[in-house]
C-alpha cells in the first residue's frame, strides 16, 4: 500500500489478536510501530517477533484510561521513532450478560477502557498532527453499535458514541489532512471471542450459530481486520474520511 513506508504508527491494544495482526501487517508495509498494551511482556514477543524479520517496532505498557500515562507514552514514542503519522485505536474490553444483571462498576470498566481511553488517545496525538497538517487515524469499534448485540448494552453504547465521535472529529479536521475512519469487526476469531463462546453451555453450539450468520461463511480473522486497517492508514484512502466499514463476512450490510 502506498504511503506507509517510515510511518511512525501508535496501535493500542497491540498484543492481542487484532491488535497484533495489525502491527504486523504494518511492519511489513515499511512502518514504524509503537504497540501500546498493557502486558508488556506479550507485547515485548511481539514486537521481537516483527525486529526478527527486518520490521521496525517498539513496546510500550499503556494504561489508556490514564490521561498522564497515555500523554508520557506517546512522548515516549516520538522520542524513540519520530512524529506520530497514525494511531489505531484498537483496545477494547467486553462483558457479555444482560443489562439489568450488571453493576455500575462494570459499567465505569466498560465506559473507561472503550470510551475515555480513546479520548485519551486522541487528545494525545491529534494537537501534533495538526501542527503538521498530516494525519491517518482508525478507530475499532464494533458491528455492535451498528446494529445492537444482546448481552452487550453498555459496550455497545461505547462503540456507537466511537462512531459519532469519529465522525464528528473528521469533520472538525479535515482541513488539517486527517482523516479519520471506524472498522467495525462481525465475529471474529480472538480470545475475546471465545470468551464468549467458553462462557455458553454448548460453547461448540455457540460458534457454529455465529458461523450460520455469516454469508461468507466463515469467522472473521485477525488478518481480516488487519488490511483494512492498514488501508485507511494508507495514501491508497487520503480522500476518505469519516466513514464506518463493517468487515463482518456480510453479517452486518449497511448502505
């Protein structure tokens, strides 16, 4: 993809299966990724990992929900790699039971990690990229906000607020040359999936319903989720912005 070569790119959330997809398929596109995470150690492998075949990548352990670590790592990133050029806005957290079953407690967990730690992320990196008229930003949310998903009211919620966010700060700078875009993933294979699934009483049952769902038939993969982020991170997408993709085997089709 055109573009991507020596970009300096923050994916949070890096170590896990979109996350890491993601970086992946960055590095090997030329770019310079900062995986943000909070397990350093799983993040460290990946990033040896990607050092191991001639990609250039760092670790950071970032707690998103916290306004002055975010602000340090992201000073931490451009001390070591340069200007920040994208971010993709990956980390996430889900609890699946019904709403009236949930407790406030969970609801700030929720809240904090899908919707605050993205304003943190945002208001951290996009002051430089206006400063340098330049930007690409990508935001993970979820077929969830799109069309509801029982059992996940609250993350819903987060994710669609995601969507008006996203959209509204595309208006606010496209005058500056940042674009800024949402992926939404259908059910896709990761460990958060099969928390879902492990969690049922037919756990087997469970992901061949989710499977039945989808007219292509099959799970989405990380590697799904991966060249459509590094799509909207590329010149191939400098005059797209503020639009939501679901990459969701077709399970979610809106005009």
């Amino acid at each position: 993809m055109k573009g991507l070569k020596d970009k300096v790119i923050i994916v949070t959330g890096g170590a896990g299966g979109i996350g890491s997809a993601t970086c992946k398929r960055l590095a090997a596109e030329g770019a310079k990724v900062a995986v943000f995470d909070m397990n350093l150690n799983v993040a460290q492998n990946l990033v040896d990992q990607i050092t191991a075949t001639g990609g250039q990548a760092i670790a950071i352990q970032c707690d998103i929900t916290d306004k002055t670590i975010v602000d340090q790592s992201v000073a931490k990133t451009e001390q070591e790699l340069g200007p920040i050029d994208g971010l993709v806005n990956n980390a996430g957290f889900d609890i699946f039971k019904p709403f009236v079953q949930s407790s406030p407690e969970e609801w700030q967990k929720l809240i904090q990690i899908n919707l605050v730690g993205m304003l943190n992320m945002h208001h951290a990196v996009l002051k430089g990229m206006v400063e340098r008229n330049a930007g690409r930003i990508v935001n993970i949310a979820s077929d969830a906000a799109r069309v509801g998903s029982s059992g996940e009211a609250v993350y819903a919620a987060c994710k669609g607020g995601l969507l008006s966010f996203s959209k509204t700060l595309a208006r606010e700078h496209s005058r500056h040359n940042i674009t800024i875009n949402v992926v939404c993933p259908g059910p896709t294979d990761t460990a958060l999936l099969a928390q879902v699934t492990d969690g049922a009483a037919n756990p087997e049952k469970l992901r061949e319903a989710f499977i039945r769902a989808i007219p292509l038939g099959r799970l989405g993969q990380p590697d799904d989720l991966a060249s459509t982020i590094a799509f909207f991170l590329s010149d191939d997408s400098s005059f797209i912005t503020g639009q939501v993709l679901s990459v969701s085997g077709g399970l979610t089709m809106n005009g």
